[in-house]
C-alpha cells in the first residue's frame, strides 16, 4: 500500500525561471536522486526529487505530459499542475534516454488507468440492474452521476437517492420494484456509494494539505530560485568582465613601462641640463670665454627650439595613440622653456655685467 519507488536515477534538477520564461534556474547544487513513485491506492505515477529535505520536484504524471530531449544529455517537461517547467540534465545520454523511456511508459499507464476509472464510472451510470428485467424496468438510480465536489463534503450522505419525475412504470415493473431482493441490491449500492464517498472526501482532505504545503514549498522555492538567479547573473557579470580587466591591465603595464622608459630619459636630459648649468657657473669665472658661451648656450637654445618643434609635431601626429605620452612630452617642454627662460635672464644678466664693467 501506499506509493513505492519503482524508478530511480541522478541527475542535475532545474526549473524555468517564472518571470523571465526562458532561463533554467538551479534547484540542486549538485546531482540529486530522480525517482519514479507509483501510488497503488489511487493508482498514480509521480515524478520525486529530494534535496536533503526539501522536495524541489513533486510532479505527477497525466496522459497528456510530454518529455522531450532537448540535447543530447538534457530533458525537460511541463507540469500543468504546478504552472512550471521542469528540467534534468544527466550525466550521459544513456541515463537521459532510459529516463525517456520510463517516462514514455508510465504515461501510457497511467493513461490506460484514466481510462479504465472512465469506463468504470461509465459502466455503472449505463448499466441496468442484474436482477431486473431486461427492457422492462431500469434502476431507479440510473444514470449514477459521479460525486461532484460539492458533495464531498465529509458526511456519509454521498448524494440525493430519491429519483427524478419520470413516466409511471407498468404495474408489473411496480411490483417489482418492491421486491426484497431489489432493496437489498439497492442498499447494498447505497452503502458502497458512501464507502466511495468516505473515501473521496478522505482523498480531498489530503489532496488539500498537499496543496497548502506545495505552495509553501513553491513559495521557498521561487525565493531560493531568484536568490540563485541574481547569484547566476553576479557570476555571468564577472566572468564577461574579466577579459576585459586582463586587457586592461596588459595596456596599463605596457603604458607603464614606456612611461618608465621616458621618465629615464628625462632624467638623463635632466642631468644634462645641470652640467650645462655648471658650465654656465663657470662663464662667470671666464670671463673672454663668456660670449663665446653664451652664443653656443643660444645656438643650442635654438637646436631646442628645433627639437621642440619636431618633437611637437610628431606628438601631433601620435596623439591619438600616444597620449600619457605626450604628457610627458608636455612636461619636458615646459621643463625646457623655464631652463631656456633662466638662460635668457643669465644672458642678460651677463651683459649688464658686460656693459657695466
């Protein structure tokens, strides 16, 4: 009695994403235990994985369910019922096809069981009573109507046994009707009609506590999905954005050492500057080679004066590609024009001196 696992296999769980209806959204994170279920009371198949405690699948199965494979390794089907999509992602196309099977087999069980509860119920509304006459008298109780749910109501009164209006039957039907044997039989139905409904209800009970926990269940579910989700984004974000880092840093360290390499060579032109300085002290001291100085100090003030200018040039013509590199240059320019200024104003100087002595 009760339900059995007649199936069982491991795969990765998920679940469609309800808002966005496209993504698959994690259940597990790891591979859990996928098991057919079959409930010999009320003769259903059921699709059940636990995670750890949690039931994040709980599908039945109806005739009108499809698996469908949608890669080689990755299976999924929807549930009515719960208003999702599932999806189970095994570990080899073996495991995914033997999953098909079993799938594809107990729907058709459990279409061959509706089936039957049909023509049951079909059976007994048409069918006339055994101990009646043929053509002469059908049951008073006939056609039986299937219990609808307002009649499931917990009480042992199934339903209304008292028939509709209809025409008088003959007398000999009559007659029959009250027979002790025909009121045994009808009893005897009354009492299984009840034993059905008592029955029912008891189903209805536990088909409704079943609900109020698969929407609690659902309800922890979607928040555990959408936290998963935001965490799949998180994730996806950085993996995108970590070539782009890693480009950026090889650029930065290439900028780096070429700023590196300039900054050697200013300081280079720097030390160069200072001893020309120190020269320049020095034509203080000498005084017939002072002019002879000072017009190298202009001509070579002029050679710069040159170089600036081609040196600008050329940074105009790379200034899209070498900018922190024109920087520097900027920085050597203004560098050069204050050198250049306080020559000016020691030439002059030196020729007050000149002129004064």
């Amino acid at each position: 009695m009760g339900e059995q696992p007649i199936y069982s296999t491991r795969a990765h769980a998920f679940q469609i994403d309800p808002n966005t209806k496209k993504n698959w959204v994690p259940t597990s994170k790891h591979a859990v235990t996928v098991s057919y279920f079959y409930d010999s009371t009320r003769n259903v198949y059921r699709i059940i994985s636990l995670d750890g405690t949690k039931a994040i699948i709980n599908s039945t199965i109806s005739p009108n369910m499809t698996f469908t494979k949608t890669s080689q390794k990755f299976g999924q089907w929807a549930d009515s019922r719960a208003n999702t999509v599932y999806g189970l992602g095994f570990s080899t196309e073996h495991h995914l096809t033997k999953f098909a099977e079993k799938f594809a087999e107990y729907k058709e069980a459990a279409r061959q069981a509706k089936g039957k509860s049909q023509n049951g119920k079909m059976e007994l509304a048409t069918s006339p009573s055994q101990e009646s006459p043929a053509g002469e008298l059908s049951s008073p109780l006939t056609p039986v109507t299937p219990p609808a749910m307002d009649n499931i109501n917990g009480t042992d009164d199934p339903c209304d046994t008292t028939p509709e209006p209809r025409p008088e039957p003959s007398q000999n039907a009559l007659a029959f009707t009250h027979s002790p044997s025909i009121n045994k039989h009808w009893e005897a139905e009354l009492s299984a009609l009840k034993g059905n409904n008592a029955k029912l209800t008891a189903a209805l009970l536990e088909s409704t506590a079943n609900v109020k926990q698969w929407k609690q269940q659902l309800a922890a579910y979607q928040e555990e999905a959408e936290r998963l989700h935001k965490r799949v984004t998180e994730l996806e974000c950085q993996s995108t954005q970590t070539p782009v880092i890693k480009s950026q840093k090889t650029e930065l360290n290439q900028t780096i050492e070429e700023l590196e390499s300039a900054l050697k060579d200013k300081e280079e032109e720097m030390e160069r500057l200072k001893e020309e300085v120190e020269n320049a002290n020095e034509l203080l001291e000498q005084r017939h080679s002072l002019t002879q100085k000072l017009q190298e100090t202009e001509l070579h003030g002029r050679v710069l004066e040159e170089q600036l200018l081609g040196a600008e040039q050329r940074l105009e013509e790379s200034q899209e590609e070498q900018e922190n590199f024109r920087k520097s240059l900027r920085t050597l320019l203004e560098m050069l024009d204050g050198k250049i200024f306080e020559l000016t104003e020691l030439r002059d100087s030196l020729a007050k001196l000149i002129e004064g002595s």
